[in-house]
C-alpha cells in the first residue's frame, strides 16, 4: 500500500480505464471526457452556435432600450420583466422535467424562443419597434426561459453516458456559455455601429435551428416513467421541503439568491458606465461584456479540469467575496483598459460560485428530485434577478450607477462570511451523500477520498 500522500499525488494525473488498467490521458483530453458522449457533443455544437446569437441578441436589447430612452430606470425594468417569471414558473417547471420527457421539452422552448427573436428583428428592422414592444416581448422570452433552463439543467445527466463525467459536462456547460459571450458581445457592437440592433435579433432567431437539429439527433434512452398520482402542488411541497431541509442545498441557494439579488445586476447598468463614465460606445459596452466572458470562461476551463467536486465549497465561500470586490473596484474605474481588467476578475468570481453550487447539487440531488431541486437553483440564480435588475436600475437614478455597484459588491462580500462560517454544518451533511456515491471513504470526511484498486 503506497503511502497516503503518493497516493493522493497520483489521483492527480488524469487516468482512464484501457483494457481493465489505468492510463494516463493529456491534460485537454481529460477537460474533454464528456465528448465521449454522443448526445453531449451533439448538444454542445449546437447550442455553442444558439448562445452567440443569444448574447447579441442581450447586448443590442440593452443597448436599444437606452438608445431609445436614455433611461438607466427602464434597463431596470426590461432586466425585472425577462426575469421575474422564472420566480413564478421554475417550480412547476421543474415538477413537469420530473414526469415528461424532458428532450421534447427542450424542443419546445427553444422553438418558441426563435419566434420571439425572428418578431423583435421583424419590428426594428422595419422601424416600427416601441418600448412597449420591447417590454412585451421580454416577459415573453423571461416565461420561455422559466421552463427552459430547469428542463435544460435536468437533462444533462441523460446526455452524459458515464454519471462520473457529470461535474465536467456542468463545467463544459458554463465553458461554453461564457466561451460564447466572449464572441457575441463583440459581434453585437460591431453590428449595432455599423447596421444597427436589428440584424443581431435576426442573427439569433437563425441560430436556433443549430440547437434544434441537436436535440433531434440525439438518441436518448427512455427514463423511466412513473404514473403520478399525486398533485403538482403536492409534488412542489415536496421539493422544496427536501432542499429546505438539506443544509448544503439550501446554503448553497441562499447564497446564490443574495448574490443575485445585490451583485449580479451590475450588468443591467453596464450601459450607463460605458456611455457616461468611460464615454465610449457600444463597442466599449460589448468588450465591457466580454471582459467579463473571459473571467467566467477561465474558471469554467477550471473547474472542468478538476477531477473531484471535493473542496468546492471552499470555493463557493471565497469566489462571491472576489466578485464582490472586483465589482466594486469596477465601480470606482475611470479607464476602460483597468475597468476590462477588472470585469475578468469579476467574471471569474461570480462564474467559480455559480457552476460550483450547480456541480455539487447536482451531485447531492436524489434524482427523482432532481427537476425541482434544479427549479429552485434557476429561481435563486434568475428568479431574484430581476428585483435586483428594478433595485439597480431605481438606484442609479437616484444615487448614481457606481455608488450603486459598490453597494452592491459589500453586500456580496457579507454573504460570502456568512456562508464560510457554515462550512463544517454543510461538510458534515454532505459527506455521507459522497460516500453513498463513492467519492469519499465511509467515515473519511472530505479530506479523505475513496482509495481505488489502481491507487493501493
């Protein structure tokens, strides 16, 4: 038996079996375990192309809103009105991922999801759009999105073929995401300067055709269905009594709720610091954006090259704390190159929280829970969102954009020192959950992770 320090040096590299044994895989291989999964490479091509068209179509829907009315109120309210409906919508969504096939599902939110792009390009290509329109049209997309993401957030352990892969396919997930708002903001600018706001709604009503073809070349194994007698409310008691109950859950979707409740609305202003602080246009608005994509993508590239969901939590209590403060350093900045600089911290920290607390739920849910425990995660992320959106934007107008960013930074800081004087409350519920699952020996606590045969 090979001593325990050499033994945990070892788990370092990474390893896939060959043949019965153990060999060692390149570093970008090893990121990459989840492409051996059919359905999750067919996913990820396809809504990496779906999510370009995604954030341009977000950049040039803040920017025209301001555009039109000069008003830091009114981002306020279209970030409030696109996101409120997740608050009210995700549980039963999240109960519908738990009984139905949730593939079919995925179909028909993204469908309705091209029509509501491909009306906004028809209205301000034909220079007939209104605010109203535009509010209209973004509580549609805000209902849309409440039955997409929980029903997306619950499918990937279908497409994933090997359930040990799971934490890498969330990390690619976030990769991916943020990979593509590094490309879509920049694209959105250069558009918005050169055409206008229209032809990037027309861009990502044409992108959802890449993610439908996906989803209809996946081959999917039937989950088991069961008959459910039970009530919709009933079953949404259940899920949230169980999250309620579960200490490392709902830590987790506190902390995520505060976070996007006071922090994460700073993107709503992002407008007003591009145009009347650092006094550039929507190419600075679009790289202000995607400074923040770089950040999140580094630490989604991170996260999937770790090899265990151990210690995570460390990471959940210290990456709201550097969030915090970049976006509060963020605030003070008067150049846009510092102000870039600053955002890739911020981008970092919030995205280390955010795919961290969905990598562990995901792998402490029950999974005959795990639709509605996943709607709660998508309310606590998206669903405080928009009161924080209506907060920021009231704010702004009444104490100025950076004083309203700080404020929002100090309050991520504190939440980030409560959550760390939980850790040993949430250690010690979860480990018994790792070593059901075999992460961790019976007993061992989370220093001490299962010893395999190849390890002895």
């Amino acid at each position: 038996m090979e001593s325990r320090d050499t033994r945990l040096h070892a788990a370092d590299t990474p390893m896939k079996p060959i043949n019965g044994t153990f060999k060692k895989t390149g570093r970008s291989a090893f990121i990459l375990r989840s492409f051996r999964s059919r359905n999750y490479r067919l996913f990820f091509a396809g809504q990496s192309f779906s999510l370009i068209g995604t954030w341009m179509q977000q950049v040039a829907m803040s920017w025209l809103v301001y555009r039109l009315t000069g008003s830091a109120l009114l981002l306020g309210v279209i970030g409030f009105v696109s996101q409120i409906p997740t608050l009210f919508v995700a549980p039963f969504a999240g109960v519908l991922a738990d009984r139905w096939n949730r593939r079919k599902l995925i179909v028909a939110t993204q469908v309705f999801s091209m029509v509501q792009a491909f009306v906004l390009a028809w209205l301000v290509l034909a220079g007939s759009v209104r605010v109203w329109h535009i509010i209209l049209l973004s509580t549609l997309i805000g209902i849309i999105n409440s039955f997409d993401v929980p029903f997306r957030q619950a499918f990937v352990v279908e497409m994933v073929e090997d359930k040990d892969d799971l934490a890498n396919a969330i990390a690619l997930n976030s990769s991916m995401f943020h990979g593509t708002r590094l490309i879509g903001p920049s694209l959105a600018g250069i558009l918005i300067a050169t055409v206008g706001e229209g032809l990037c709604f027309l861009v990502n009503g044409v992108s959802y055709l890449a993610v439908l073809c996906s989803l209809v070349a996946m081959k999917v194994l039937p989950r088991p269905v069961t008959v459910h007698k039970r009530r919709i409310f009933h079953e949404l008691k259940e899920g949230f009594s169980y999250a309620y109950r579960f200490t490392p859950i709902r830590s987790m979707l506190l902390l995520i709720g505060a976070v996007s409740l006071l922090g994460i609305p700073y993107v709503v202003l992002m407008p007003v610091f591009a145009k009347e602080i650092l006094h550039g246009g929507p190419h600075t608005f679009g790289f202000l954006v995607a400074a923040s994509g770089i950040g999140s993508f580094t630490a989604s590239i991170y996260l999937a090259s770790r090899r265990s969901v151990l210690g995570l939590e460390r990471l959940v209590a210290f990456a709201p704390a550097l969030f915090g403060l970049s976006i509060a350093a963020f605030a003070f900045s008067r150049l846009t190159w510092l102000s870039l600089v600053i955002l890739v911290f911020a981008g970092f920290g919030v995205m280390i929280q955010i795919a961290s607390s969905n990598t562990m739920i995901q792998t402490l849910v029950d999974d005959d829970k795990r639709g509605r425990v996943m709607s709660l995660y998508t309310m606590a992320f998206m669903g405080m969102a928009p009161f924080g959106s209506l907060l920021a934007g009231a704010l702004a107008g009444h104490i100025g954009a950076p004083q309203t960013v700080v404020l929002g930074g100090i309050c991520c800081m504190l939440g980030a020192a409560a959550f760390s004087m939980k850790l040993h409350a949430f250690r010690k519920a979860a480990d018994p959950v790792y070593a059901r699952l075999g992460i961790i020996r019976e007993g061992a606590g989370a220093a001490g992770p299962a010893v395999t045969q190849e390890e002895a």
